[in-house]
C-alpha cells in the first residue's frame, strides 16, 4: 500500500505541531538556547515539506 503525498503532508504537520511544542517547552528562562533554536529549525523544515507536498498532491491532480 503506496501512502499518498497528501497522508506524507499531514505526518509532517503534525510532527512539527510536536517539535514547536518541544521547544515551547523547553524554553526555561529565555528562548536563545541551542535546543530552542534547533527544535525550532527542524519544525520549520516539517511545515515546508509538509506544504510542498500538499502543493506537489494539488498540482499532480490538475495534470491528470
């Protein structure tokens, strides 16, 4: 069973929903700490594949 880019694009929002979340939380008394920033970084590379893969799972539908 193939999974579809649009199942891809919701695993990788929810996935960056988890690490905004982790570095939210990890965020004692100010946000410039290394793993703020790098949980930060890794979810915002989650909603651009999640994105491109939502724009790629449209534009492959009007081809067809």
């Amino acid at each position: 069973m193939r999974i579809s880019s649009l199942m891809m694009a919701i695993i990788y929002f929810i996935m960056g929903i988890a690490f905004i979340f982790m570095a939210i939380r990890s965020a004692d008394d100010t946000v410039w700490n290394t793993i703020t920033i790098l949980l930060a970084v890794v979810a915002t590379f989650d909603f651009i594949v999640g994105f491109r893969l939502i724009s790629s799972h449209f534009s492959g539908k009007k081809k067809k």
